[in-house]
C-alpha cells in the first residue's frame, strides 16, 4: 500500500514537471521569436540587431535543451 502511494506522488512530480518544462519551452519559443522579430525591423543599429539576433539564437539553445529534457521524462 505504501508503495502505490509513492508512485501516486512520483507520477504526479512527473507530471508537474512535464508541464514545467512544456510551459518553459513555450516561454523561450515566444521570447526567441521577439528578439528575432525586434531585430529584422531594426535597420539603423548594427550591434544591437546583433545582440538581439545573439539573444534568440541562446532562446533555440535553451529550447532545445528544454526539448530533450522534457522528451528524456517522458520516456521514464
């Protein structure tokens, strides 16, 4: 009986997680296509479409890395 009571609790911090993850990968997803959005409409100021073009290109990293993390849960 204890045992399914661990389980309960373990599939439930899972579950927690998963959407944790779910709702980080939409945050940078969104905040990567605002940085690359804001920089294709700047046309006078170099360095920061840089900066900015930097700033999406870490959001795809971090994404992926949220991807994978998210798809490694759900295979346990």
């Amino acid at each position: 009986m204890g045992l399914n009571i661990f389980n309960e609790k373990n599939r439930e911090g899972k579950e927690n997680l998963d959407e944790i993850l779910e709702n980080s990968i939409e945050i940078e997803e969104d905040l990567m296509r605002t940085y690359l959005i804001t920089a294709e409409r700047i046309h006078d100021d170099d360095e920061l479409k840089e900066r900015l073009e930097n700033f999406a290109e870490g959001n795809a990293k971090r994404t992926k890395q949220l991807i994978d993390e998210l798809n490694e849960s759900k295979e346990k």
